[in-house]
C-alpha cells in the first residue's frame, strides 16, 4: 500500500497539541487516516507517550467504530513488529481492544453497565428500541388517553389543549404531540424544568404589551428591520421621480404615501402601533406610453415590488391589537400546560413500565450518563 503523505493541513491537524482542533473535510478526503495518525502520534510521543485508553474516541456509526479500532490496533501491531521488546507498545496492543472507541450511545451504555449500582439500576437491563420501542409507547399512550379524558374532564388546561389541537373525536393528533415533546424534552438536561419554562413563556401577565414577550419583540424586530430595508429601497424612487415633473404629478404621492406608512413601521415602538398603522401599499398602475422613460418606470416598478415582498409577510402577524394577541397567547399557554402534563403523565407510566421490564430505551442511558458525570 502507497504511503500516506499528508498535506499540510492534514499534518497540522494530526501534530497540533495544547488546545482543541476542528476538522472540516469531504467524504474520502482522509479523515479517518489523520485521525489514526493523530492518535499514534499521543502514544508514540517520545516526551510524554500516552495510553490508548486514555483517550475517548466518539464515531457515529459502530461500523466506523469497528473500522478505527481495526486500523489503530493495525498500526500498533505493525510497530510492535518492528520493535518487538517495546513493553509500551505490547500494553498499548493489549488495551485496544478495551480502549472506549464508540458511538455516544455505546459510549453512555457502557457507562450505565458499569455504574449500574450509582443509578439504581438493574444489572440485567436490555436496551429498548425500534419497533419495540414504538410498540410499547403506543400501548402506553392509548391507555394513558383513555384514562385521562374521564380524569381530567374539568380541567381548563385539558380543556384548551382539546379544544386548540384536538377537535372533534380524532385524538391521533395530540398522540402525535405528546411523542413529540416527550422525544423533545429528552434531549434537555432536565426535561421537567424544560417544560415548565416552556409554558410559563406563553403564559404573560394580564396588561402585557405583546411586544414585551418575546415573540411579540422578535415580530416587531423583524417587521422594523424589513420596513427599515424598504424605505432604503422607495427613497431613491421617490427623489428620482421627483425630478421628473411629468412623473412627480401622477406618481409621487402614492410612492410618498407608501414610504410614509413604511417609516411609521419602522420607528414602532410598541405592537399596538404597527397593527393600527393599517399599511397597505398603495395599488399603482405605471402605465407604458404614460412613463416618459421605459427603464425609470422598470426601476422604480422592481424597487417597489422589492419593498412589498419585504414587508408584507412580516406585517401579518399584527391582525390584532396587543390585548387580543397576549389573551390568545394566554389560551395556547393553557393549552400547553394541559399538553406538558398529559407528556408527564404518559413519561411516568412509560418510565415505570420499563423499570418493571428492566429496559432501558437510548434517552435513559444519555440522562444516565449525563448524572454519572455531573455528579
């Protein structure tokens, strides 16, 4: 086989030492080599030789994980036939085959087995996924529905989570919701706490100004910033025109009209002050024989359509005064809070099933992992 003669970059990123090293490259461009290279590099060191399993090597796939460990363990045997009394290389062969070189989660299950005994867990956990996985959530899910919807009939955030995503007799949509957030909040630290800051997020006081939540001031960011761009774009149409007399009577006012509501958008400061600007952009009809210069009236036609494009979508969301949109945002809050505590609820019956099973699906070994290392 060709020997690997690196690039500089390749070499830098394999010698490169004291502080963290990202590399970008395209599939087949050599990146397992550099790596494997980088590796031999610690253990061979000449000042400070380190041990294989001194290192945590995280792949994405257990296939690319059995590869890195064929190739390294390769390269130690091909030194150690070169210097067979080197005892270093002789315990670096034999730790390859323990050296912690896996995906995240065979990483996390390895520490759960380990520390089984931290975590309360059973020696004999299997891990639950797939089909299996989905199976038992279903069984879990309807059960927890059918048992809910007796349980909770007079609860106001059960009933706004019904009423906002549920309606009629077809429940599939808010099983679908409750899988999603559950998946979601597991991917938190700590999914509860997630759920909680969730929901008081949609939930202002009474008397809050919609742009002091904050997709009220992301909204009107947003709105200002694009309005701000399209008076950029109708100001030169407007000073243009103007010194064309023949256009500056038909066409100005309604350009400078538009550019007026455009700068009363952009200086807003409140939610109630652009949802009652009631800007629309003035319908205009630039005529062809009337237009005096066929590429000014092109022009001035792009800048404009430029500007439309930019606000129109952007304003849409201001339908509705401040205190209609901050009650209607307290409604899908309540809606939420029932969603988050019918997730809770279906999460305690699925944590204690598989505890009664000693299963453990990829989330708990990831929050396992997590609490041995944090702790």
């Amino acid at each position: 086989m060709a020997k690997f003669d690196p690039t500089p970059s390749q070499r830098a990123a394999m010698e490169t030492r004291g502080g963290a090293v990202l590399v970008s490259a395209a599939a087949g461009s050599g990146k397992t080599t550099v790596l494997v290279d980088r590796i031999m590099g610690r253990i061979c060191d000449p000042k400070d030789p380190k041990n294989i399993d001194d290192f945590l090597i995280i792949t994405f796939t257990e296939k690319a994980a059995a590869e890195l460990r064929t190739r390294i363990t390769g390269r130690i045997s091909a030194l150690l036939g070169e210097h067979p009394d080197n005892a270093h290389l002789q315990r670096q062969l034999h730790r390859s085959y323990v050296a912690q070189i896996s995906t995240i989660d065979g990483l996390c299950s390895s520490l759960c087995r380990e520390y089984a005994y931290e975590l309360n867990l059973p020696a004999d956990f299997r891990i639950l996924e797939g089909k299996d996985r989905d199976s038992l959530q279903t069984q879990l899910l309807e059960k927890t529905l059918e048992e809910v919807y007796a349980a909770w009939a007079g609860d106001e955030d059960w009933q706004a989570l019904l009423t906002l995503i549920s309606p009629g007799r077809d429940d599939r949509v808010l099983g679908d919701y409750v899988l999603q957030v559950y998946d979601h909040a597991q991917c938190h630290l700590y999914p509860d706490a997630w759920m909680a800051k969730s929901a008081a997020a949609l939930l202002p006081q009474p008397g809050t100004d919609a742009v002091d939540t904050p997709w009220g001031r992301l909204l009107l960011d947003r709105l200002k910033d694009r309005a701000a761009r399209a008076c950029a774009l109708l100001e030169p149409v407007c000073r243009r025109i103007n010194g064309e007399p023949v256009l500056a009577t038909k066409y100005l006012p309604k350009f400078q009209e538009d550019l007026a509501g455009l700068q009363a958008l952009r200086d807003a400061e409140t939610w109630d002050q652009a949802a009652e600007s009631g800007f629309a952009f003035q319908s205009l009809t630039v005529g062809g024989t009337k237009f005096p210069d066929p590429e000014l009236k092109e022009w001035a036609k792009a800048q404009r359509d430029r500007a439309k494009k930019l606000v129109e979508e952007a304003l849409k969301p201001f339908f509705a005064s401040s205190a209609e949109m901050v009650e209607d945002l307290r409604y899908s809050g309540a809606a939420l809070q029932g969603l988050f505590r019918l997730t809770r609820e279906f999460a305690r019956r699925y944590d204690g099933e598989k505890q009664r099973l000693h299963l453990l699906d990829f989330g708990d070994l990831e929050h396992g992992a997590v609490r041995l290392l944090l702790h």
